[in-house]
C-alpha cells in the first residue's frame, strides 16, 4: 500500500515518516521508503550518514531509463520522449512489483540497514542542483516518482512510504491521488494546519483518505487547538522525544527503546494505513490517472512533446493488484 506524509516545511514530516518507516521495518514488513522533498533529509532521518545520503543514485536524474522501461511495448506510447509525469500504463507498460527486480531498482535503490536486522528499501528524488537552474523545475524532479506511482502494482502486505514536498506542492499534478492515506504532519499552531486545509480543500473531491498527525505537541491546550482546527481527521499526536534529539545529533539507538507513548502513536498510524487499503477503488484509481493526464496534457504536456498525449490512454486498462508470491 502507498502512504504520504505532508506538511509545511519544519513540521516533522521526514521525522514522523522516518519513525514509521522504522516500525515497519522492525515488524518485518517489507518497505520502500521515497524521499520525494527536493531537500532530501529522509536518508539522514533513517540513520545513513549525510555524505552518503547526498550521493545516493536520484530518481530525477534516471528519468530517460524510468521512461524507457515504463513505456514497454507500448504501442499508445510512440518514444519515451513523449512521456510526461502524469503518463498512465497500458496494454504492453511495464508493471512494477516491489518484490521484483527490474532496472529501476538496480539502478536507483539502496538498502537501508536499521537496527538489528531490520532493512528498508530507498528511493530518492534527488536535489535541486545548479545545473537545474533557469532550465527546469523541481516537478521534473518529482515527476520521476509520480510515473513510478502509476505503473506500481502493491499488494496490502508491504508498503510504500513517501515523504512529500513541503506545503501543497504535490497539486500541480494528480500525485495527491496516489496513496490509500495521506497523512498531514502538523504542528499546533496556525501555520501548522494550513496545509491540512488546503489538502482537505483540494482532495475532498477525489476520495482521498486524510487524517492528522500532530507533532511537537506539549499538553492538553495543543491537543485541544488542533482538535478544534481539524476536528476528527486528528488520528493521534506526538509529544518531545529524546529518542528523535538523538538521532539528529547522530546518535544511533536501538528503536526499541524510542518512548512508549510514540510507539503507540505509529501503532495507531500502522492501523489506520491498514483499514485504508481496504477501501481501494482500482477503477477509480486507474480513471483519476486519466483524470490528471488529459489535463497535463492539454495544459502544458502537448505543447511541450510535439505530440497527442491523450492517445496514450488505453481506455479499456484497470491497474489491479499484483498476484500474491507463491510459496516455495
């Protein structure tokens, strides 16, 4: 299953999205984690060292070989030059399983070791970087991870963790769509929820599961503030975490030894992504894919590729679940 993390910048998202990363991956829940922020923390948040984190192998950077692969055999698709962030699979795409091999992952992936023998899979965006300047945009860097999301096949047994661009950024394309729940990191204060505002304005019409998870919460006033902001999309709160002021100041710890009370916290998180898939509309999810790409392509992706991009769509293909594996 997909789960985002949102928030303003400064929030806690990378932090809280590290935390639940960590308890998936303690419980030996196979997981893929995707920093898609243009600031990449995520790597650092999972205990890489920051030199090591800053040359990991970006998704952006990989954009030719992504396209190439996705596109398959195709034949909507006439190169992959005319594909774009928004580009939904067809009959002969390319499907991604996460338990499989393919080029993307060889190319891109780096395991993470946590503690113990706890393991975690990591995909990163990738930096804005000086040669991008006055040239692109950081949605060519995103874009990488939206088509990654539309040929994605998952199954409810492992996970896909995504911790997002900061603010409502994700809007300026139908990713916001892509994940069985989104969870909004925010701090008790005004700013802290106006991301949780403009997600709840913009996603209220494509059935988009959103709950509130506040953070850097101090007592009863901010438990109170925040109920009275977001009412009952508040799920849980987290408080101070030695454990976490640790961490930042790179010190490794066991994670069974992070505070009871935030343990429960992302038990409560874990539950909540569970009941969401559940609810998962293959028809819908396929046909918000279309939705999204028909209006990139008009607005912008024609223009820009020389091409009819809505002949991409293959009108009688439904994304469906990938097969359980096999026992051996």
């Amino acid at each position: 299953m997909k789960i985002a993390f949102v928030g303003k910048g400064g929030s806690g998202k990378t932090t809280v999205s590290s935390l639940f990363v960590r308890h998936l991956a303690h419980r030996s829940i196979p997981v893929t984690a995707v920093d898609a922020d243009i600031n990449q923390h995520l790597g650092a948040a999972l205990g890489l060292a920051e030199e090591h984190a800053a040359v990991l192998p970006p998704l952006g950077g990989r954009l030719p070989l992504i396209k190439e692969y996705l596109r398959g055999d195709n034949p909507r698709i006439l190169s992959a030059d005319t594909m774009i962030k928004t580009t939904p699979p067809g009959t002969g795409s390319r499907l991604v399983r996460l338990d499989e091999d393919n080029p993307i992952f060889a190319e891109c992936a780096e395991e993470v070791r946590l503690d113990g023998d706890a393991t975690a899979r990591l995909l990163v965006t990738g930096p804005f970087t000086e040669d991008d300047l006055g040239v692109s945009c950081y949605h060519s860097k995103t874009g990488a991870v939206e088509l990654l999301l539309n040929h994605l096949v998952d199954r409810r047994d492992e996970y896909v963790v995504v911790d997002m661009t900061a603010g409502s950024d994700s809007f300026a394309s139908g990713m916001f769509t892509r994940f069985d729940m989104t969870f909004v990191v925010a701090e008790p204060t005004r700013k802290g929820v106006s991301v949780y505002r403009q997600y709840r304005e913009y996603a209220r019409d494509f059935g988009v599961a959103l709950r509130v998870v506040g953070n850097k919460v101090q007592g009863p006033d901010d438990i109170e503030f925040l109920r009275g902001e977001v009412g009952e999309d508040l799920l849980v709160t987290l408080g101070h975490s030695d454990w976490v002021r640790a961490l930042e100041r790179g010190e490794q710890r066991p994670f069974g030894t992070l505070e009871d009370s935030n343990q429960r916290a992302l038990r409560v998180l874990h539950a909540a992504a569970d009941a969401a898939y559940s609810r998962r509309d293959w028809q819908r999810y396929t046909q918000q894919m279309v939705h999204f790409h028909l209006k990139n392509a008009a607005s912008w992706g024609n223009e820009r590729t020389g091409a009819d991009l809505a002949a991409q769509v293959d009108p009688g293909f439904v994304l469906r679940e990938a097969p359980s594996p096999q026992p051996a």
